[in-house]
C-alpha cells in the first residue's frame, strides 16, 4: 500500500512508499532509471537553443543526485540532475525524434530511450513516462522514481506517483529568521514516528545553514536572506526515516527558487562615453551609443533599461542639439548648427533607469566632439608657372605647386588632393600630393619628343579629401611647360632587321642596307655607320650609305651560326658635339648549300685477321638533311682486295668487313663517302689487323714479346742510374757555382737575391718563365685575358683538331678567323715585368722626347680593314676629333 506527502497553504505534501518491518531484509536495490522510456510533449515542432525539455531520472542505490549522463544525439545535452536541453536549434520535421541517452553505475553502461514528440501532431500515450516542459503555477508534474519489492521474477522497477514542484521564495526578505518556507509530512506519521533532515546545497553543503529541517515536524526554514545574483535557485533531498525501522525512504528533491528583486541599479559599461560629430551634419546622422547593464534577471522588467539625456552642456545653439533611442541608447543629430569654430565639444548628462524607465537609475556623461566640416576650399599660392623640361625623361620634375588651407590641420579636411583637367590628352604628365599634404607636384609621366610637341599648357585643380560641407568654388593653377630639345640618338628601322642569304653568297656581294635616321630633325645631322660585334668578321659595312657587304665568305656551319642564325650589331652615330650612338642588330638567316662532303668519324678501327666481325662506321655531314643522308660509300684502290663496304640499313653508317685473312699489321682502308647530291669525300681508315680470331680483338705487339722479364728490369735499372749521375752533377756544378760568385748588395735594396745582368730575360719573375707555352697547340691555350684592351665581343669558340689529316686545311682556316677576333689570344706580350733594381738612374727622363706630329696626315681609316687587332688604335687615331 502506498504512504502519501500533503501540501497545505505552503505545506509541502510528499507520497512516500509505504513500508513494512518484515519485508526490509528481503528488499534489494537494482540501478536504474525510473522508466523505460521518456517522452517529453512540446507544443511546436520547431525548438529553440537552450530550452528544457525535462528530467530523467537515475538511482544508483545511494543518496547521489548528480549523475554524468550522456545523450546519443550531439543536439541534446543532459546536465548532472537529469534535466534535458537543447544545445541548438531543432525543428521535428516528422513530429518526433528518438535517442538515446545513458549513464554508467558500478562499471555498466545503462541506457533509456528518449522521445520528444509534437503534441499538435500525436494523441495521448500511455504506459510510458511522460513530461511537458512548461508547467502552470500550482500543477504538479510526475516525476519517476524507481522502486522495487520482490516478486517471483526477481527485483521489478515500479514508479512514484508525484513530484514536489519549485518553491518560490523571494530575495532580500528582512525575516525575521528563521522563517518557514514549506512544511513536510508524511500521512503515515499517525502511525509510526517518523524523521525528517534535508542535504545538498544550502544544507549540509556550502553554505552550509542556509535550510534547516525540523526533524520531528518537517518544517523547512530558512536562516537568512538570499540574494539571487549570488544563487537563483537550491536543490535540497528531502530524507524521511521511520523511527526504529532503520529503513530510510528513497530522498525526496525540493526545488527552492529564489525570487527576483529590483535591488540592482543599472551601470554604464563606461564612463564617459566618447564620439565624434562632422560639424556639417544633418538632423537623424548616428553620433554614437552608450549602453548599461543591470545585474536582476535577465529578460525581467527589473532589468529592463530605458536611457534619457539630462541635459546639454552648452546648451548653444539649442539646448536640444542632441537626442537618445531610449531602448538602444544610440545618440543622433537633433537640430543643426553644428560648428566646430565656435563650439568643439558637448558634454550630454544622460541616465540610465530599469523598470523600463521607472525603477533604479544610473547617471553617466557622453562627450562629443565636432569635428572640422570642410568649409574652407584649399587655394593656390601661385595661379600660374612656366617650367622647362628635357625631352626623353620620366619622372623628371616638372613644378611644385603649394596651397593654403583654412580648415583643421593635418585633418581630412585639410589634406589636399590635385587633378590636372586639361591639357594633357595623352597622359603624359603626373601629379601627386607632396608630404606636407600642402603641396601639388607634377611629374613626366611619359617621355615627352620636342620634335612632336615642344610646350604643353596644363591646368590644374585642387581639392581635399572628403568633400566640400558646402558648395565652394575650387581653385586651379595654369602650368606652361617648355619642352628642351636634346640631341638624341639614330634609331634604325626596324631595331632588329632579319634578312635570308644563302651561305655562298659571293664576297663583295651587297647583302643589305640597314639605316638609322636621326630624331633630331632640326638639328639636321649626319649619321654614320659601323659594325660594332661581327665574331667571325665576314661583313663590311659602307660608313656613309650603310651597306653591308660580304667581306668574305660565310659558312652556316661555322660556330659562330646559331640555329642557323649569324647576328651582326650595327652602329649609328650622329655628329653632334657630343656624338649620340644608336644600335641596330642585323640578323642573317643563312640558307643551306651543299659545301660539306660526308666524312667517316672514325680514323682508326682494330680486326681480327680470321672471322673478323664487321666494322660500323659512323658518318658525318655538317649540311642540313637535305645535303645529308641517304649516303654511299665506295671502296677505293688497292682496298677492293681486301675489304667489303656497304651502308647499313638506315643509309647512315658503314659496315666496313675485312673479307681475306692478312697478316698482322697496319693497314690502309680508303672509303669515298657521297652525299644524296654526290658530293664526296675520300677518307682513310688505318685498320690495325691483329692475329686473333671473332670479335675478341686482341693485338700483341712483337717487340715487345720478344723481350724477356730480366732485359725489361735491366732497361729500367740503367735508367734509373743515368738519372742518379746527371742529379749528382748537377748538385756539384751548383756548389761551384756558389763558391765563385758573391752577391751583389743594393745599399737602398733590403732583398738579398742574386742578379744575373748577362741575361736577356724579363728580370727575376721571368728566369722560370715556362717556354712551352709558346708550343702549345690552340686546343690548350691558357684561359686568360690580355690587361690592355677590354674585350667587346663574345669570346669565340676554336675547333678542336682533326682526326682526319685531309680537315687540317679547314681546321687552320677556321681557327685563324677565330684568333683574329679573340682578346685573349696569344702572343702574351702585354704585360712584361722586369726584376726591382734599386733606385736611381743615369741616364735622363725620356720625358723630354716629343712625338712626330708628321703623322697628321695619315689615313689612320685604313687600319679598320687590318682587322680587329688594329681596331682600337683605328678608334683612337682615325675617328677625327671625337
């Protein structure tokens, strides 16, 4: 049978289980969750964040009420009392949602399912524990808690009837304490004595009496007044325990909430506030905002906040210049008249009071400032200029023009701006504003051309940054620019000429007219040519007409073609006082002919007398492949005896077989190579015919073979003796020397080296000096530059020396037109240094000898023609006075 709770005029009633003695040694605790299932009823299906839905209930068989529960849906979350939210929006698309949530006991998992159901959309549900999450005043709602007798089948879950709803109890009573709030009793109390105490927050927990229970009538007090903005609400378990039983009824939760209270004064966020204001603005322009806070229940009338504005300070030109939204307490314009000359800043005393405007107040300043309103138009100093400017610079200086500014300095007001409106259709100038904002500076934008246009008027405005607060007229400057002429250089045309020449071309021949003409048309000068960068020196150039001819002939296959391409740089120079030099590349695009006959790589090949293996020739045509390949190949006097030639499949190489045994040695094999033109080439293979037999090629050479271990060692020892003699030798003849002679000592000379003045050499530096220099072939050249010209062309590249001793004609050829046009070729007599002999001389200074001025009249042109070793003593003495 069950035991019932009463609530009377305040008096809490609780339901409790009924108990008998007899039954409490057989009664065992199962954790749980008090229902199988919980659906919460909502009367929307579209659900806001942070709503309640409701409570599960858990018991683990103590006296926990906070449980770490977890919900499967990430959009639900379940605080430590079981209370239900929502974390963010949710709308229930079919009228419900299901999930789960659970919680752990004792090291198991146990989990109820959940159910928030659309109640417009579902009937009543029975059966099953249901909630809705917005109870009147005064209707109680079921709360589920488990309970357990025994049955047949084990321990069985069954539910509580009721759930005490929250006790409302206000803040800042003045008592006196303690004072009841509810009372508690049991129907049961009849009876048998019963106990009341209550725990939890305000009780046994900080702060700790806050609630007292009397444990015989079940008064529940409270010992002092709440504040609401420390704690808005207490959760307390309610215990009642039969005396002398010893069995304890599962704790009963009460809710006391605390009441809200108008205590709290609204406070400005800060104090003062601060803004600014144009002084141009119009009536409704936002000025600023000034929020405040009140610490009551939020979304409560106790923190409703209206704002007004108390008075104006001054109160110039009207006492109302200013007005305030009383819900957002932004400030706007209220009147004009605004001027910051005359009045700079306001101070507003403004109020802040809740109980939408009639409660609790709190006062605060705003201060606002006026700031400049552009009623001053910047104007020029000087109205107009005349300037002189170069031709062919940019970002050449043209003027500076200043301004004055009546408004606020170094304000938006007063920093200026400048545009040039006419005069300059196409772009050719610039203008900007200086540092000081003051300041307008023009620029060439473009190269101006004194031969196109030589004066240029322009006018200029001037404005500041932000627009005029008022209509003002707007100043402007005139600027006169003179264009000054200079002499400037030949330009050709076009600046990169490509002409198509076949390689043959005869010398003499007239290859092209490649000309420059002179800007400067007033000045009316003459324009002269050279070539200034020919590397192989095939061209020549007429100075007055600029006609480039073939000096002499050109070859595409030269290393000096690029993609068969030969560049040539061609001067331009005027004859101005201070003569101005154009440049002009010229391009030539030579046509293949078919000068080159097909020669065989290879010079010398090794065979073996019996079975020898065929030999692969590789073959080379410099021609393009229209002179080139399909080649043929003959065999040529006495080799038709011995040998077989053909070409490979390809018709690119040749297959050279040694067809009769012969004996071992050296032969000559003499193979005439055609191209698909005809054109052909004998050439000579020495073929090393060595007695071995297939492709293992292995020659011995007899005499060798014919001496024996000990005659080789006995070679070698006398060698070795014959070098031990001639150093011994050469150590005494060192020492005689030394003995004879004593050394020569230099009073003003602190170095104590031996000179040798019977010699004809370059002084100390040069008696190690390496001769075989002069012997070395121009394939191994030293890499070094020549100190008295500065090279002005690409350093060429030479051929490396022939295999084949019919291309030694070509390769001298060739590499003589390169050493011609090197810098740094030998010989190496530019520099001598000569060993320090003391100071001081005999004989006189050679200063006092004068050159010959009998060679004014000389040709000193002809010199350019000698090549370009004489070319810079042909730029100093033939190129007149410059």
């Amino acid at each position: 049978m069950g035991a019932f709770w009463f609530v009377e005029l305040g008096v809490l009633i609780l339901f409790l289980q009924a108990f008998k003695p007899g039954l409490s040694e057989e009664s065992k605790c199962l954790p749980g969750f008090n229902s199988e299932m919980y659906i919460f009823k909502v009367e929307r299906n579209h659900l806001r964040s942070g709503r309640s839905l409701g409570k599960v209930v858990f018991d683990d068989c103590t006296s926990r009420t906070s449980f770490l529960f977890h919900s499967e849906d990430s959009r639900f979350k379940v605080d430590g009392d079981g209370t239900l939210k929502l974390k963010r929006g949710l709308t229930l698309h079919n009228g419900h949602k299901e999930f789960y949530v659970s919680t752990q006991s004792k090291g198991k998992k146990i989990t109820v399912p959940v159910r928030v159901l659309h109640e417009a959309r579902h009937g009543h549900h029975h059966n099953h524990h249901e909630m809705t999450t917005q109870p009147k005043p005064g209707e109680s709602l079921s709360l589920p808690v488990l309970n357990f007798h025994k049955s047949s089948g084990g321990l069985k879950r069954r539910k509580r009837d009721w759930v005490i709803p929250p006790i409302n109890f206000p803040e800042n009573d003045r008592g006196p304490f303690p004072k009841n709030v509810v009372k508690i009793k049991s129907s049961n109390d009849k009876e048998m004595k019963i106990q009341y105490s209550i725990t939890g927050t305000g009780a046994d927990l900080p702060p700790v009496g806050l609630f007292t229970v009397d444990k015989n009538s079940g008064i529940l007090y409270v010992t002092q007044s709440l504040d609401r903005e420390k704690k808005d609400q207490y959760i307390l378990l309610a215990h009642a325990v039969a005396v002398g039983a010893g069995i304890a009824e599962d704790p009963m939760e009460i809710i006391v909430k605390v009441i809200d209270m108008n205590d709290n004064k609204p406070v400005f966020t800060q104090d003062p506030f601060t803004g600014t204001v144009h002084g141009a603005s119009k009536p409704g322009d936002e000025v600023m905002q000034v929020t405040a806070t009140d610490a009551d229940e939020e979304g409560s009338v106790n923190s409703d906040v209206r704002y007004t504005i108390l008075s104006q300070e001054p109160p110039l030109p009207s006492p109302n210049m200013f007005v305030i939204n009383p819900v957002t307490g932004g400030i706007r314009v209220n009147a004009p008249g605004l001027d910051r000359e005359k009045i700079p800043k306001y101070t507003l005393a403004i109020q802040a009071a809740d109980m939408e405007g009639n409660g609790l107040t709190g006062f605060g300043k705003a201060i606002i400032t006026v700031t400049d309103s552009n009623d001053n138009a910047p104007q020029f100093v000087t109205p107009s200029y005349t300037v002189s400017v170069p031709e062919n610079k940019v970002d050449a200086l043209v003027v500076k023009m200043p301004v004055t500014d009546g408004d606020e300095p170094h304000s938006s007001a007063w920093a200026t701006t400048y545009k040039i409106v006419d005069g300059d259709p196409q772009g050719l100038f610039s203008v900007s504003t200086g540092p000081s904002k003051l300041e307008g500076i023009i620029t060439t934008a473009k190269p101006l051309d004194f031969e196109k246009n030589n004066k240029y008027t322009l006018l200029v405005t001037v404005q500041n940054e932000v627009p005029f607060a008022v209509s003002l007229p707007t100043s402007t400057a005139t600027v006169v620019v003179n264009v000054e002429d200079v002499n400037e250089a030949p330009v050709f045309t076009p600046v990169e000429k490509i002409i198509r020449k076949p390689e043959d071309i005869p010398v003499d021949s007239d290859l092209v007219l490649y000309t420059a003409t002179d800007p400067d048309t007033a000045r009316n000068q003459k324009v002269t040519y050279k070539i200034r960068n020919d590397p192989a020196g095939w061209l020549s150039i007429n100075k007055d007409t600029g006609l480039i001819k073939v000096k002499s002939l050109m070859d595409r296959e030269s290393t000096f073609v690029q993609d068969n391409k030969y560049s040539v740089i061609v001067l331009g120079i005027d004859n101005d006082e201070i003569p101005a030099t154009g440049t002009g590349t010229l391009i030539i695009e030579l046509e293949d002919v078919n000068d080159n006959a097909p020669t065989i790589d290879e010079s010398v090949i090794r065979v073996c007398n019996k079975e020898s293996s065929p030999q692969l020739l590789s073959v080379t045509d410099k021609d393009s492949a229209g002179f080139a390949a399909p080649y043929t190949v003959q065999l040529q006097g006495s080799s038709h005896s011995n040998w077989t030639a053909r070409m490979n499949d390809t018709k690119t190489g040749i297959i050279l077989t040694l067809k009769t045994v012969l004996d071992s040695g050296d032969y000559m094999v003499v193979l005439r190579v055609s191209d698909n033109q005809g054109l052909h080439h004998d050439s000579t293979i020495q073929a090393s015919v060595c007695d071995c037999k297939g492709v293992d090629v292995q020659c011995t050479d007899k005499a060798v073979a014919g001496f024996g271990i000990s005659s080789i060692l006995g070679i070698l020892g006398a060698v070795l003796l014959l070098l031990l003699l001639s150093l011994l030798l050469l150590m005494f003849l060192r020492k005689r020397g030394g003995e004879k002679k004593e050394p020569l000592l230099q009073e003003d000379d602190v170095r104590d080296n031996i000179y040798y003045y019977d010699e004809e050499g370059g002084g100390e530096d040069d008696q190690d000096f390496d001769l075989s220099v002069l012997h070395r072939g121009l394939d191994n050249r030293p890499d070094v530059f020549r100190n008295d010209i500065a090279p002005t062309m690409a350093r060429p590249e030479y051929r490396p020396r022939p295999a084949n001793p019919a291309d030694i004609g070509n390769f001298i050829d060739d590499n003589l037109k390169a050493a011609d046009n090197d810098p740094t070729a030998p010989p190496y007599d530019s520099l001598l240094v000569f060993d320090y002999e003391g100071g001081g001389s005999e004989a006189g200074s050679l200063s006092s000898l004068n050159s010959s001025n009998s060679g004014g009249d000389q040709d000193y042109d002809l010199l350019q023609e000698w090549g370009p070793r004489f070319k810079k003593l042909s730029d100093m003495y033939g190129g007149g006075e410059d």
